[in-house]
C-alpha cells in the first residue's frame, strides 16, 4: 500500500491555477484509484479512472490525455495488450506502468511497447510524483515538436529548409506574411545560401501553389536564347525554329517564375521582362499578336543591384519594379547556430540515398565545420557532407573525411615565388592567378561552380580568366 492515506473525497480542493496535465488511471483496486486520484488532484493535474482495459481504451477514445497509469494486472485484458492499443491510439502518449509483480522481465517487456517507466506497488509518493511530472512535460514537449512540424509544413513547406536560427526565423515569419500576396519579391544573398529553395516555399504558400513554378537561371544563357525561352517564338522567327514555341512566361500563366541571377540579364531583355510586369503582355519572338499572361515574378541576385543601377548596368525602373518586396538571405558564416542541424539534415538524406547505415559527425569533425567561413554556403557545407558519406566506410564521419582547406591541413594559398625585379602589380597578379586556378581546379574545372565559390558574376570570372591567360582543362572532377 503506498504511504498516502485514503483522503474523503470532500477534502479534495479544486485546483484554482491551470491544470498541471491530464492524467488517466487504469487500475482495478478502488483504493489504489482513489489513493492516486487524490495524490495527483492535490498536486493540479485533471485525473480520470477506469476499472477494466476496456474502459481505459473507452476514456482515451473520448479525450486527449497526458499520461497513463497503467496496471499490469486487469481483470478484462493483460496489461501489456492495453499498452499495444494505447500505442495504436496515440504512439505518443505517456505510459507509466503499476504492478505489484514488479519483475526485471516485467519492465523490460513494458518498456519495449512503450512504456514510459515502470513503477512498483506499494510506491513512494515522492518517487511517483517526480516520475509524473517527467513523463508529463514529455508528451508535452514531443506534442509541442509535433505541433510545430505541423505548423512549419501548414504555413511555409519548408520540408528543405533548416534553420533555427534568428535570422531564419525572421525570414519564415516574412515568407509567411508575402506568400499570399501577389507582389512581386527580390531574394538577395550570396551563391549557395538557399534563394531557389525559399522562392519554392512561397509559391507552395501562395494561392498559385498548384500552377507552375517555373525556374530558369538568367545567368546561363546568352541574351537571344533567354529570350527566346522566356517569350517563345513562332516559326521561322530565326533559322533554328523549324516550329513555334511556348516561353516560360506562357508555361508559367497563373503561377510563378522564379528569374535566377536577374544582374546578369542585357538592357534590351531588362525592357522586355519590365514591359510583361507593368502590362502582363508580351509578344513571341517573331510574332505579332500580343499574349496575355498572369504570372507572379520572383527574382534573385547575389550581385548589388543598387550599384548596379548606379553603374547604368541595371535598369532603375526595372529595379523598383522588382523590388517591391525584399528577402535578405543571410551567408551560412552569420547563422553558425544552424550547422549542426544541417549537417544531420544531409547525413540524413545521403545516407539514405546511398542506401548507407545513418552516419554521425564526430566532435573532432564538427569543430573545424563550425569554424570554416563557408564562402560556398549552405550548397558548398552540401557537397561536403555528401562526399564524407559516400567516401566514409564507418559509422562516423571523422576528420580525415572532411577537405583539406576546411579540416585544416596544408595552407590554403600557393608559395609564390617572384622575379626579384617584379612589380607589386607582377606579383598580385601572379597570386590572383594561381589562386583563381587552384579553386578551379578544386571545381573539376567547372566555372559555373568557381565563379559561386568565389562570389562573382561568372561573367567576371570569365574576364579574369582570359586577362590573366589561365587555360582552362577539359576533364571531370577528380
């Protein structure tokens, strides 16, 4: 029997703050109802009882709780077959098994079904009142995660976007406030911090979410081709169009396009694109009818648009048009906090890709992760932690997996050495070479790649490139 005495029911106050949780009790002794009924009331938590397994079930049919207490032995059922239909019912709710037959094998087998702790009869009130409050504060805390995922999914769709950052946390609150508008966003940050993946999640938040999202990396292409993808263009318009076609503008009416590395797009294109946001028309290219679209602009840059207009690089009017609503995306360096979260995130998604046992970072791994400047952002800290896994034959990602410039080893730039009558110029022009080649060289001689890496415009990169007389590989990614 427990130390607490049997109170009259009509000694019982009635708790004046709010409930310190809902608690059901499922025991087939009177007493031992009416012993932990008057424990757990006096202490705030709302409690219920049941005799049998059946009425238990019945009660945490009817309402939620937050803990059950849970005999072993019932008169109707086994007490391990209620614990199988409470977790049916809710995996998640908290389950304290009783018995007077308190045995190793007994609380081993309740915890394998999911019983939160496993208690003896006659008990110490103390003991079971701390064991209450935990069990409690964990359904609450796992009901809390819960609701939370469930709010991320409702109100952003952000199921690739990690962070629990401040800055992150500020731009899921503004996404949430711009999606269901139809203005027109400006997403700035540097290459690599996750613009295309944020422009998704207000698409999929906006009434447009089931039209098209349409991107296309304005970057990529030269000024007649991008044109030509963007407006389409009937046949004949140029000697390649055996047919006529649809631009994106068309195959995204209703929905979004996303305009990647807008900086980089010509004067000429810059009117166009300006032309379809004051008037929502536009013409194919060769054509000479007019086609109306309904379409929601949302455009990216990691250049300065600002200094760009200032430059007469970029059109003013084209510049206010755009950027009517802005999103700051922070560099990984300035959201630290969110590493080790992203990290589980891919070791998570490449292990699974690779159809690899789960791997986990090592401490001795995670301390030089932490302390690297990720020029590269959030897709450089990607393909680190992919190549780990795939290169990994363990459970653990250790150091020795990680890049020689991130894990510390070697020195990041090439000795120089110099003419002695070179110039300063001579010699600066000689480390921006060899510096250039190296990422290039780490890039598989992808300029696209190096070009993000280096936080340039690739049109920049390329000018460098044939100034300073690198040749450039033909060959893969070592």
């Amino acid at each position: 029997m427990s130390e607490l005495a049997v109170l009259p029911r009509r000694h019982i106050v009635e708790p004046s703050l709010p409930s310190a949780g809902a608690v059901l009790i499922i025991d087939d002794e009177a007493e031992i109802r009416e012993s932990l009924q008057t424990l757990l009331e006096l202490e705030g938590y709302e409690v219920e009882a049941a005799a049998t397994g059946e009425e238990g079930i019945a009660h945490i049919e009817e309402r939620p709780f937050d803990l059950v207490l849970l005999d072993l032995a019932l008169p109707d059922r086994n007490g391990m077959d209620v614990l199988r239909d409470i977790r049916v019912h809710d995996p998640h709710l908290s389950v304290i098994m009783i018995t007077a037959y308190g045995t190793v094998d007994n609380a081993v087998k309740s915890m394998q079904f999911g019983a939160t702790n496993f208690i003896q009869k006659p008990w110490d009130n103390e003991k079971l009142l701390a064991d209450v409050r935990a069990a409690v504060a964990r359904r609450r805390a796992e009901e809390e995660n819960i609701q939370l995922k469930r709010a991320l999914k409702r109100r952003y769709n952000f199921e690739n976007i990690v962070g629990k950052s401040e800055p992150m946390l500020r731009i899921f609150d503004l996404v949430a406030q711009v999606a269901p508008s139809r203005s027109t966003v400006m997403l700035q940050g540097e290459s690599g911090t996750g613009k295309e993946l944020i422009a998704k999640a207000i698409h999929l938040n906006s009434p447009r979410r089931d039209r098209p999202f349409v991107p296309v990396n304005t970057g990529s292409m030269p000024p007649d081709l991008l044109e030509s993808t963007l407006f389409g263009h009937v046949k004949g318009a140029f000697t390649s169009a055996i047919a006529s076609k649809k631009g994106l503008f068309e195959i995204a009416d209703r929905g979004t396009l996303f305009l990647d590395e807008i900086g980089t797009m010509s004067m000429e294109t810059q009117s166009k694109i300006l032309r379809v946001l004051q008037d929502r028309k536009f013409m194919h290219l060769g054509g000479v009818h007019e086609v109306q679209v309904d379409v929601r602009i949302i455009a990216a840059t990691n250049v300065n648009l600002q200094q760009m207009v200032r430059e007469a690089k970029f059109r003013e009017d084209l510049y206010y048009r755009l950027n009517v609503i802005t999103v700051d995306l922070p560099p990984l360096r300035q959201r630290k906090e969110d590493i080790p979260l992203l990290v589980d995130f891919f070791l998570k998604r490449y292990s699974e890709e690779n159809e690899r046992p789960l791997r986990r970072v090592n401490t001795d791994s995670l301390r030089p992760l932490m302390a690297y400047s990720w020029p590269g952002n959030v897709r450089e800290l990607e393909n680190v932690i992919e190549r780990a896994v795939v290169l990994s034959s363990g459970p653990e990602v250790g150091i020795d997996l990680l890049p020689d410039h991130i894990a510390g080893r070697g020195t990041p730039f090439p000795v120089l050495e110099h003419r002695p009558d070179a110039s300063l110029f001579d010699i600066m022009e000689d480390c921006e070479r060899r510096i250039i080649s190296d990422m290039l060289e780490k890039c598989g001689w992808n300029q696209t790649e190096a070009a993000e890496r280096f936080r340039v415009p690739l049109s920049t990169l390329n000018q460098k490139i044939k100034r300073l007389n690198i040749e450039i590989r033909k060959k893969g990614r070592e």
